[in-house]
C-alpha cells in the first residue's frame, strides 16, 4: 500500500541520533536547547520550549495562559481531535467555530459572529485555537483583530504548517498570536518520532511553559527562595512530564536541516496533481495569494457531478494499493463530543467539507505519484 504521509529518514538522520545515543546525557542534554533555539531561528520566534508531542505542547499552552473549568474555550471541528482534547484536559468548556469550505480554514465570518453572540451571552472564550488546515495559515490577522478587544488568547496550531509562510512572516513567528504548536509526529513535515514544539514571543509565558514541561520545577538560583543550599530544586506548580529526549531531539534537529528541500518537493508534487487533475470532477483547496502551505496533505473534494461517490473512490483506490485519507471526521461528531452535548447539524460547513473531502499521498520520498494519479483518472475521468 502506498500510504498517504511518511517521513523521510536518511543516514545523516540515523547518525545524528546514534551520536546521541553514544554521548552523557540522552535526555535534558545539550540537544533539545539546540532543537528550540534552531526551530525559534527558523520561524523568528523568540522562545521555543520543546514537549513529548503537540498534544502536550497544547495541553500546557493552554494551562499556562490560565485555561481553567470555569473557562470556555474554542477551536475548530476540522481538525485532529487533540486541538480539542487539550481545553478539555483544563476542565474548561469546548465550542467550535466553523471553517471555509475554500480551505479547511477558520472562517472569519463565524468567528465574528460566534463572538458578537457570545459577548451578548457574557460566554466568550479565553483562548482561541486556530488550525492551519493542510499547511493552509489561518487568516492571522483578522483574527487577531476580532480578539484582541476581548483579551482572548490565540494559540496556533500549526502541527501541519511548519516551513509556511503568512504575509511573508514564517508561521510559527507568533506575529498574530501568542503561541504557536508544531508536532513532529511522523506523518508531519519533519519528524523527531514523537515529539512538539511552542513558540512564543512572551518571556513569561516561556517561563511558565517550561515549569509545566517539567513537573513545575525549578533550580534557577534567582526563583529559588533565598539562601537555599546548592543541591535544591523547587516545585513551584503542578506540572508534568511532557519533555523531549535528547534522542528526539537530535532526530528534529537533523531533520530541521531538510525542511526547505521537504516543502520544495511537496510543492513539486501539489503543482503535479493540480495541473494532472485539474480536469477531474474535483476541487482543489485554495491557497490565500498571501499564504505559502507547507502542503501536509494533498486535499481534494469531491464535485457533485462525480461519477462516484467518495466512499467507493476511497475503496477502490485501496484496492489499487493507493493510501488515502479522511481529515477529519468532525471533532463535535465524535461519541465523546456528542456524550458532553454536540449534535451533528451543529456545524455544517464542516460536515459538507468532511462529506466530500479526501487526502492523497503527499510526501518528499513518495515514488508513485504517476500511479495515483492515473488511478484517480480511471475512476474520475
Ligand atoms: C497531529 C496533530 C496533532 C497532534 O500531534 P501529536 O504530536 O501527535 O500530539 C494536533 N493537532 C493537529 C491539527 C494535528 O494534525
């Protein structure tokens, strides 16, 4: 099967992580600083605090901007369900805001809308996170003018969209917002195995991010109380094990030098399917003239008129042995979504997306583009 996302590993990369492995420290060592400061360099951030997985990375952005049970927060339901997870890990209320069919995208009508509602209801959220769809950023800048009036706190979720651009400004460079989520899972851009990244512009809310990403300890001498002995550490609140190996870390750090000729590639291969497919009863997502994706997956939807329907063009490119993919089933769709009160109907522009959407393999050592792009001519044409 050729599947829909893989990473691409190289010598340089099993090297890096062998020096590692042979080195003093294999966890809290040298490798993750170098990660964070490499990943804050490269999406002109000041901070980076380095964590186990986006999801963690989500789950104490929002602790640390203050996120509690008697908070609401919101994000989209086109998106993986941990963007959701992670406000729900603080004991706040979820709600969603619905997305543009043009792109996957937060839409910026509903958003506005949502929050004239919620300032009338005296509901509205603390924090906003924003899903950069495919590799697609949000429209920043909107967004960060609707909320701003409100103090509520934009994180990005930009686990698809490291290596894009919005505005020319690097996402990931937090112009718009005050944090950014990058995950290094494998199926992502680059990988470290399992791994994610926060990067912020706010020094005390690094401070914090880094407590949390390590139990809430500290052994800096200057947050210490006074004249304590040379051997002490202090708790200061209740954090956790949300770290990165230094193992990790080397894979990151090794991959990050790819990330250019990684995005140059999946370009090659979007323009492909563009031009190859365009005659094809589909569409294809549309990329804002002021936004370059990072093209995390190839999506397409399905046109009314098609000769078949999603379900069978999904089954028989299986059966062509061509991997594809669904993102996402609605978030708000999901048992444990509906258990805590969501019906399907709530947002229906993501329903429609959901309905007719479907990922092809996109990914620099993906070999068989040709293939699937002649089984998609076969079934659609
Ligand atoms: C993959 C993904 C996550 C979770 O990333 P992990 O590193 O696996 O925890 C969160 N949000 C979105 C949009 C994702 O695609």
């Amino acid at each position: 099967m050729i599947p829909y996302g893989q990473h691409s590993i190289d010598e340089a990369d099993i090297d890096a992580v062998l020096d590692t492995l042979k080195s003093r420290l294999i966890t809290q060592g040298p490798t993750v600083n170098a990660f964070e400061q490499a990943i804050s360099q490269r999406v002109k951030s000041r901070y980076a605090v380095a964590t186990s997985s986006a999801t963690a990375a989500l789950h104490i952005t929002c602790l640390a901007m203050g996120l509690s049970s008697n908070d609401i927060a919101w994000t989209v339901p086109l998106t993986f369900v941990a963007s959701a997870n992670a406000i729900k890990y603080c004991g706040a209320k979820v709600d969603f805001v619905d997305i543009n069919l043009s792109d996957g995208c937060i839409c910026i009508q509903s958003l506005e809308e949502k929050l004239l509602n919620a300032q009338q209801k005296n509901t509205l959220p603390k924090l906003l996170i924003v899903v950069h769809y495919s590799g697609i950023s949000c429209d920043m800048e909107p967004i960060a003018n609707l909320c701003k009036p409100f103090g509520i706190k934009i994180i990005e979720d930009a686990s698809h969209a490291i290596g894009g651009t919005y505005k020319e400004f690097p996402v990931g460079s937090c112009r718009y917002s005050d944090a950014t989520v990058f995950s290094f899972h494998p199926v992502k851009i680059i990988t470290s195995g399992e791994g994610g990244m926060i990067t912020t512009n706010d020094k005390a809310l690094h401070e914090k991010l880094k407590l949390y990403a390590s139990h809430g300890i500290t052994k800096d001498a200057n947050k210490l109380t006074e004249n304590m002995p040379p051997w002490y550490y202090e708790q200061h609140l209740l954090g956790f094990n949300y770290r990165m190996s230094d193992i990790h870390a080397a894979l990151g750090l090794s991959q990050l030098k790819k990330l250019d000729s990684f995005i140059e590639s999946r370009h090659k291969q979007a323009d492909k399917y563009i031009t190859e497919l365009k005659e094809l009863p589909i569409t294809f997502l549309n990329v804002p003239d002021d936004v370059k994706s990072s093209w995390h997956i190839f999506v397409i939807k399905l046109d009314k008129d098609a000769p078949i329907t999603r379900e069978t063009l999904y089954i028989e490119l299986q059966k062509s042995n061509v991997g594809c993919q669904v993102h996402y089933i609605p978030v708000h769709w999901q048992p444990y979504y509906q258990g805590i009160g969501f019906k399907k109907g709530d947002f229906k522009k993501t329903e429609c997306f959901y309905n007719v959407c479907l990922s092809l393999p996109i990914y620099p050592s993906l070999k068989e583009q040709d293939y699937v792009i002649k089984a998609l001519k076969n079934l659609l044409g």
